[in-house]
C-alpha cells in the first residue's frame, strides 16, 4: 500500500558516520525513525565488534543507536553457517564480533579437523593463523569470509581487511572464499529476516554505488544513494544499474 510505512537498511560507514565524526544531521534521521516507528537496521559489513561493542563506539561519538539495531557481517555470517550442514568444527580468525557469535551458535573454535575456515578481520593479522588457515583448507575445508572489502581505515592510515587476507590465502590455496557481506544479497536478506520485514516496503540507504546500491537493487529494495560518503554524483552515471534516489546526506530523508 502506499500510505505503508518503509523499512530501512541503513549503511554505517559513509551514511551516519565518516570516521570518527558523525554526518550532521545523522541523529535527526535516526529520531524520526524512532519517532515514526519505522523499523530499521544499521548495517556494517566491519566483523570486529558485537553490536554492544558497536553501540558503546557510535554513542562516544554522540549517536544514538541500540544494539538490536546493528546488524554486522559477522552475523549474517552465522545465521548462513547455522543453516548449512557441518560438523560443527570451524578454525575463526577474527575478534570478538565474530568469535562470539560463532560460540553463541554452538560452534566449537579449533585448528584441528575443522569444517570451516572462516575468516574475519583483526586488528593484527598473525601469520601462524594464516599458514594455518591456508593448510586447513587445502585439506578440504571450506573457506568462508565475512566481507570483501580489501581495505580499511586504522590509526595512522589504511589497513589490511578480510579481502586482501582472503586474497592471500586464495592465492596461497588456489580456493576461493565464500563472502558474505555486501555486496553479497545474502547478507541483506539475512538483514531484513532478523528486522522481520519484506524487501518490497524496504529502502537501503548507503553511499557506495558498488557495495550498497547494487545489493539493494539485487534484494529487490528500493534504493537512496547519500553522496556524504565516497561516490559522487558524477560517478554514479557509469554504474549499469542506478539508484532510485540521490541525495546530499541522510539528513535530506524524509521517512
């Protein structure tokens, strides 16, 4: 119905905060959603924290967001592994977002015999893990990868994420991993069954054209590109899909 209220995916990086700093305007947004009672979902394809974690981290910087309102690519993560025939058995490298979940779910963390590799992030990458990931997984183990994204920010500059970890052990191996976070529209129907809502009455807000746009479009949901984060409006032409809206900021939302 089109007096129906809309749900929202909401990107992180690039959408609510850039940094360390908040998008101005980017606590309003969320207030009408509250206000409102929309449903909504921050999402995060960063595997390294738990959504207490994550909620604690944005609150320093003066926003406002629940835990039950955070959805990591650690969890989307899980919930595909849960539903997937194992023993049980995974060798995690990663940090408490993902190491957590994995226990929670009743996986057993190990180095011996595992099912799975499943590979996160970290905030120090130890090269004993990956030569072990690397042996686990030439002798049949599956390997699985919270997110693509080859690169992040940390103190000083960019540091190594889970895609160029992947890339190593892939080369290493010559076995290419399973990744679960954006783009991948498994992590945004995962989203949007943990929220309880259809992708038809949803919008997927995000600032990147190659990782939110077009998972928002693979998912069936409509579409709102925010330029405060890293395309600009000029880029977006060249992409063969297009998002349903373009605007300055979230701020420019009217839910």
């Amino acid at each position: 119905m089109a007096d129906q209220k809309k749900s929202y995916l909401i990107d992180m990086d690039g959408v609510l905060v850039r940094g360390t700093a908040v998008v101005p305007g980017a606590d309003l947004f969320l207030s009408r959603l509250r206000d409102r009672g929309c449903e909504h979902l921050v999402l995060t394809n960063n595997p390294k924290y738990t959504q207490k974690e994550l909620s604690d981290r944005l609150r320093g910087i003066g926003l406002e967001v629940e835990p039950r309102r955070i959805f990591t690519s650690s969890m989307a993560t899980v919930s595909f592994l849960k539903s997937q025939k194992s023993n049980g058995r995974a060798f995690v490298i990663g940090e408490s977002g993902l190491t957590g979940p994995m226990r929670d779910a009743g996986f057993s963390l190990t180095d011996d015999a595992a099912y799975y590799v499943v590979l996160g992030e970290t905030r120090a990458y130890d090269i004993a893990q990956i030569t072990t990931a690397i042996r686990l997984i030439e002798r049949g183990a599956r390997f699985i990868a919270t997110n693509p994204d080859p690169s992040g920010p940390g103190d000083g500059g960019t540091m190594p994420a889970c895609g160029a970890m992947a890339a190593l052990i892939e080369k290493a191996t010559g076995r290419s991993p399973f990744f679960i976070g954006k783009p991948n529209p498994l992590m945004m129907r995962t989203a949007l069954n943990y929220l309880g809502v259809h992708s038809e009455n949803t919008v997927m807000v995000g600032d990147r054209m190659d990782t939110d746009m077009v998972a928002g479009v693979e998912s069936g949901m409509e579409t709102i590109l925010v330029l405060s984060g890293v395309t600009r409006r000029e880029d977006v032409e060249r992409f063969p899909y297009q998002p349903g809206r373009i605007l300055p900021s979230v701020a420019d939302i009217e839910p």
